[in-house]
C-alpha cells in the first residue's frame, strides 16, 4: 500500500511535501509494530497501554491419568495437576 501511495505522490509531484512524507512515515507498519514481535512484548505493551492483568494460577489438585508407554506398550498412570487461572473482578472494575 505504501508503495501505491507514493508512487501516487510521485505521480503528482508531491513527494518533497510534508504532508505526504508524513503520510508515508505512517504507513510504515513495520516502524509501529516492530516492538511488537514476541508475545512478552505484547503482553508488556498490553499491560502499559490497556492495564492489562495477568490471572492468578490457583493449584485445585491432582489427578491420574493412564499415558502409554511406548517402549513397553502398557498404560502407565501419571500424576497430572490441575490449576484454574483467576483475574480478581474487583481489581478490573477499579481499573475501568
């Protein structure tokens, strides 16, 4: 879109204008979101700007669960943790 835009520009003589080399910093995607690739980052842009909060991991208990082992071809039982994730309501309603 970037190149349309200032091939558009071009096209009117209009590059040297600032105006328009406003316009094409703006359209440069790749400057807004550069910040943004990894989902720490995100996370960390969603907690400055929107006041995002993380949940709460609560241990509810354990369970067992039949896996089977391939090298010996019969279920074994595992132990596997359970958890639910919580985000206090009172905290997001003072946030909003």
């Amino acid at each position: 879109m970037k190149s349309h835009v200032q091939n558009f520009l071009a096209a009117k003589n209009l590059l040297d204008d600032i105006a328009s080399q406003n316009l094409l910093e703006s359209l440069e995607l790749n400057a807004t979101f550069g910040n943004l690739k990894t989902l720490e980052k995100q996370i960390e842009a969603f907690k400055n700007v929107f006041g995002y909060m993380e949940p709460t991991e609560y241990p509810l208990g354990t369970r067992l669960v039949s896996r089977l082992d391939k090298e010996s071809c019969s279920f074994v039982q595992k132990q596997v943790y359970e958890t639910c994730q919580y985000v206090p309501v009172i905290d997001v309603l003072t946030h909003v």
